[in-house]
C-alpha cells in the first residue's frame, strides 16, 4: 500500500533531478518534444520519479511533463469495463448443481491505488468476481437462485466493493445473466409444475360445477311454483338450437308437460 509518510528523494536524487533539468535546457527546443506528454479525458498518469510516485494524485488530463532519464510515467483507463465471468460450477444450499454466467461493471476511480496496490488490477477484479459468485450463490437455494436474480446480484456487487476498495476500483453493476441445471431436474421440474397447473384447473371445475349445480337447483325451485313457466322455457331452448342450425330437427316432447298448463283466457 501507499505509504502515509513523505519521503523524499535524497541528495543524490536532487543531483539526477537537477542533471536532467540541466539537460533539457541544453537540448532544448528538441528536447521539449520528449518531455510533454498528452493525456486523455478518460486517462489519468501515474508518474514515478526514481521509483517513487511522484504525488498521491494522478496527473491529466491534457499535457504532463516528465523529465529524461529520471521519470516514468503509467496511464491509466477511468471508462467503465465490462467483463464477462465465465460458467461457473456451483452447488446450491439445496444440494442442486448448476452452471452460471455474469457480467461485472466496473471503473477505477483511483489510479494511484490502481497502479500501486495491485499488480493487475483487471485480471485481479475478474478472479475476485468468479469467486465471490460462488460463493454467494452456494448460500442459496435453487428457487432463490431462479426469483431473486436483483436481490443476489445486489449482495455480490456490495462484497466485491468492499474488496475492490484499496486497488482504487468501484464496481458499478452485477448482472447474472443465465443458470443452467441438468436436464433430468428441468423435467421434474417441468412434471412438477403441470401437476400443480391440472390439480388447480380440477378445483376450479369443480366449483363450477357447485355453482352450477346451485343455479340450477334455485331454478327447478322457481320453474316448480310455475307450470307454464316451464313450458315456456322449452319453447325458448327450442327456438334457440333452430336459429343456429337451419335444418328439421327431432325433439322429444313428453306431454304431460302440456297437461299442467292449461289456457285460462
């Protein structure tokens, strides 16, 4: 880690300082050129003098000036990076095997501790993430894993932020992309899921055919106290099935239905 305290250079190293500054003004305007350094929006410099950081505080963006010989500068990336995390075999809390990928989005947001703390900062925030993926998801179970894709991602992004915190990296995003398991489980699964669709598709028939029967229990009741009332819905139910098909149709007519209701004008 960067240390606190302020160290300088030494006499010795005020002599080459001084021995190069000598040298680009006797080479000056020529050597100008190799001194004046561009950087951009998006970068920042890590300048190194006898191999110590020059300041705590990158430079850019725009022009830098580094001196021949004695400094070393190291630019450094601040966009955003996407990294995919490759499949990853892991075993639930519920003891179901299953493969997953992710991608993390992160950025350094400190380039110092990006240069100085780590040696590769990328592959290094890339191991991290394929192992606190494992982790995170071998804590839950498989019907967790499947609803709670937000909730999860959450809790791994928060972890790899607070490791990632002294190589000067912020991870924006953590994004589980998809979760494979055996065929044999998606067909229990499957199986399982049409079973419970049949068992409500049966109760919901069922108090259909309660209801039903309720309805049709009330309107015998009504169509008891009302002998012609009866004969009048046959004839409705008659003229009903004849104006949907045009053709002779045979219908059974007891008549002793006829009996009951009687003309009274």
């Amino acid at each position: 880690l960067i240390a606190d305290r302020q160290e300088g250079i030494g006499v010795c190293g005020w002599i080459l300082v001084s021995l190069s500054f000598l040298l680009v003004l006797i080479t000056f305007p020529i050597s100008i050129w190799a001194c004046i350094k561009v950087v951009r929006e998006y970068e920042r410099a890590v300048v190194f003098r006898l191999g110590r950081i020059l300041s705590k505080k990158a430079k850019g963006p725009g022009m830098i000036l580094v001196l021949p010989c004695t400094d070393t500068f190291i630019k450094v990336d601040l966009r955003t990076v996407t990294c995919k995390i490759p499949p990853q075999e892991i075993l639930t809390r519920d003891a179901v095997t299953a493969q997953v990928d992710g991608a993390v989005h992160y950025r350094i947001h400190s380039a110092v501790s990006a240069v100085a703390n780590v040696t590769d900062v990328h592959s290094a925030t890339l191991l991290l993430a394929q192992t606190t993926l494992r982790n995170v998801l071998g804590t839950q179970s498989l019907a967790q894993l499947l609803a709670g894709h937000e909730e999860i991602a959450h809790s791994i992004q928060v972890t790899l932020n607070c490791a990632t915190e002294q190589w000067g990296v912020q991870v924006a995003r953590v994004e589980i992309r998809d979760i494979r398991i055996p065929m044999a489980m998606q067909r229990a699964m499957a199986a399982e899921a049409e079973a419970a669709r049949e068992t409500k598709a049966k109760a919901v028939a069922a108090e259909g055919e309660m209801n039903a029967s309720k309805s049709l229990q009330k309107a015998s009741m009504v169509l008891a106290e009302s002998p012609a009332g009866l004969v009048l819905r046959y004839l409705q139910t008659l003229t009903a099935v004849a104006a949907q098909n045009n053709s002779t149709i045979v219908f059974p007519l007891p008549i002793n239905m006829f009996g009951a209701a009687k003309y009274r004008g």
